[in-house]
C-alpha cells in the first residue's frame, strides 16, 4: 500500500492499456479536455481498442473523473473540506 501512495502521490501513472499504451493519466486528460463518456474517452486515447481486457478498469477510471468534473463545477470549493469529512 505504501508503494501505491507514493507513486500516486509522484504523479506517477499506471498503464491501463498495455495494448496501445494508455495511462490512467491520459484517461482523466481525455476527460478534462471535454469527453463526457466512456466511448469519447475511448475514441481520443484508443483505449480498449484492440483486445478490449481493460475495459473494465478503464471504464472505472473514466467514471470516476467523470464524477469528479461534474462534482467539481456544482459544489464551491469551500466545501470540499465539509464534504470530504462527511465522506469518512
């Protein structure tokens, strides 16, 4: 666990396809760049296109910085603080 945080915390990214070589990195770029699906995300990075077997986890990265963007513009950032603790 400990390895895991600290690469994350580096900014280190992870492969997620190894088929054509995407990051999880570049998923949430394709994201905050405007792709407001799993099948945009899909078209910009190529993702999934070859053998399909990280889909799955590509989907779930997807979803998550989907999530984020949409939680990001709707609730002010003086209340992260709030809704983090509330999350815990």
């Amino acid at each position: 666990m400990r390895i895991i945080f600290i690469l994350f915390a580096a900014g280190i990214s992870m492969f997620v396809c190894m088929c054509k070589k995407v990051t999880d990195g570049q998923l949430k770029q394709a994201v905050a760049l405007g792709a407001s699906s799993w099948e945009d995300v899909s078209r910009m990075t190529q993702c999934s296109t070859q053998c399909g077997k990280c889909a799955c986890l590509a989907q779930e990265i997807v979803d998550e910085a989907l999530l984020n963007r949409h939680v990001a513009q709707h609730i002010p950032a003086r209340h992260y603080e709030e809704l983090a603790y509330a999350v815990r």
